[in-house]
C-alpha cells in the first residue's frame, strides 16, 4: 500500500514562504550597490546574510514535502521524508492512534514547521515524544506507537490506512525488516567526524568572513568611486560605490551555502561522495578567487 500525503498546501505556502525571503534578500542587495556609507549599511548587508539560511531551511521543507510518502505492507511501515527515513517491523508497531486519542490540537512545538507542512517533535506528557512527519492538522494525523515514541503521518484516508494496518498484522510477515529511523542529524554528525569535509566547510566559510570583514574595515578609507569592472584590454570600464564591494562576499557566502548543501546530497552514497570533495573545496577556491579579485580592484583603484 503506497500513499502520498496531500502536499498542495504545504507546497504554496512554503512557495510564497520562499518568495518573500528572497525579496527580501534581493532588496537588500539592490540597496547595497546603491547605498553611500552610514549605518543603513549594516541593514542592507543583514538582510542578505539572515535571509539565505531561512531560503535553505524553506527549501529542504519543500524537497521534503516533495519527496514525502508512506508505504505500508504486511512486513513493515516504510517513510520516506527529505532525508530523512524510517522503516519499521510491523510487529514494531504497537498501535495505530488517531491524534485525539493522545492529545488534544496535536501539532509541533519544536522544529521549523508551517501548516501543511509538519515536520518537528512534542513531547506529550505521560505518552512520550511524538514526530511529526505529516501535511495535514490534527485531525487528520494518524499517530504509530513505535516503543516510547510515537509518528505522527497524514496519510490520505486515514481509515483506510487503520484497516489496512489491521489486515497486515493479520496476514502476518514474511520477511524480517530491521528498525531503522535515519534523520539528517545523523548525517550531519557523520561529516562533522570527517576530517576532510569539516575541515573544507570551516576553511571555506572562513574565507568570506575574513574577506567581508576586510572590506568592511576599509571601506570608510576609499574614495567616493572604486573599480568594479574591466574590459577585455584590462582596462577599468566600470566605477562604482566601495559599497558595492560588499557584494563580493555576499555572492561568495551564497557560494558556500549552495556547494554545502548540494554536497551533502551526493555525501550521502559512497558511490557518489568524492563529488561533495570536489564541491566543498570547491568552496575554498571561489573564496580565495574572490579575495584575488577585491585586492585587483583595489590596487587598481
């Protein structure tokens, strides 16, 4: 039995969610090409710097949703979130529990969640934690008692997901299923452990913090007008605000953020995992690029 959760409001609301930060961002930007020194400064560059990560918490929820299904079957229920997995026995599961059987107005109180798309945890007192991996509100939650914790899905008939958990258990399993509860922490923490890889995402993210860190120290210093651009003679074409500088950095650090999340998906296989290398370093090459082009425009100018 294959289910997909109804997605559709989770996935326009995550859009629009996703639509307003990246204006935000872009406006940041615009004002910062445009902008003279003084303390608006500091706004317009925040913008960028806080909105970027909010994008990417966004967008994983929308991968998530994407990807979002359940399959249940006579040997085991099998989830599959994002990066996130789970497949239990189902002698595992010691119940099938609509959400006010457990709690009343059931919903996430810690994780980064928005209706349509709950994903998180709460801990009920008495019950245990319950996770949520779910599109709908409480009403339409299914709630599996797994041990001490409970998963809360949203499959798209409920009562027909209940009956068809009783008829599995009925029939009976044919083949063993190992408990597996896989959550993108694990993998996070296998990288932190790399050696290699924690070093490339430290020395890379460190590259543009110094980088921009420069240029706001010398900013105050420069001219009304520095070069931004050369043409093909190497010959400056372009003069702009030192402002705009501040762009370099930013454009570095969407770099890092981009190659880090795009290296973890191919971390994941080991098939595939010399490419996060690859993009990680990656990383440490554009930092040190773009510091090579703020000291050639620099000492143009």
């Amino acid at each position: 039995m294959n289910l997909l959760p109804d997605r559709r409001r989770g996935l326009v609301l995550g859009l629009s969610f996703l639509a307003a930060v990246i204006l935000v961002a872009v406006t940041g930007l615009v004002q910062l090409s445009r902008s003279d020194i003084s303390a608006l400064l500091i706004v317009w560059v925040g913008l960028p710097v806080i909105m970027a990560p909010i994008a990417v918490f966004i967008v994983y929820r929308l991968y998530g949703l994407m990807t979002a299904s359940y399959r249940l079957d006579r040997d085991g229920f099998y989830l599959e979130w994002g990066l996130a997995r789970e497949q239990v026995p189902i002698a595992a599961i010691a119940g099938v529990y609509r959400a006010d059987e457990v709690a009343r107005h059931l919903s996430p109180n810690v994780g980064f969640w928005w209706p349509g798309c709950m994903v998180g945890r709460r801990e009920v007192a008495g019950k245990g934690t319950v996770e949520f991996f779910a599109t709908s509100d409480a009403e339409g939650l299914v709630l599996l008692r797994i041990a001490d914790r409970f998963l809360a899905i949203s499959p798209p008939d409920p009562d027909a997901f209940n009956q068809a958990f009783i008829d599995a258990t009925r029939m009976g399993s044919l083949a063993n299923v190992d408990l597996l509860s896989f959550r993108p922490a694990f993998l996070t923490g296998r990288i932190l452990e790399d050696r290699v890889a924690a070093g490339s995402l430290v020395v890379g993210l460190i590259t543009t913090f110094l980088l921009m860190g420069y240029l706001a120290f010398r900013i105050p210093n420069l001219p009304a007008e520095v070069p931004f651009g050369f043409a093909s003679d190497g010959t400056v074409n372009s003069m702009a605000p030192p402002t705009r500088l501040l762009l370099i950095p930013l454009i570095s650090g969407l770099s890092w953020i981009g190659n880090t999340l795009a290296g973890i998906l191919f971390y994941r296989s080991d098939e595939t995992r010399v490419m996060a290398y690859i993009l990680w370093s990656a990383s440490i090459l554009i930092g040190v690029l773009f510091w090579g082009a703020v000291i050639q425009l620099l000492s143009t100018g």
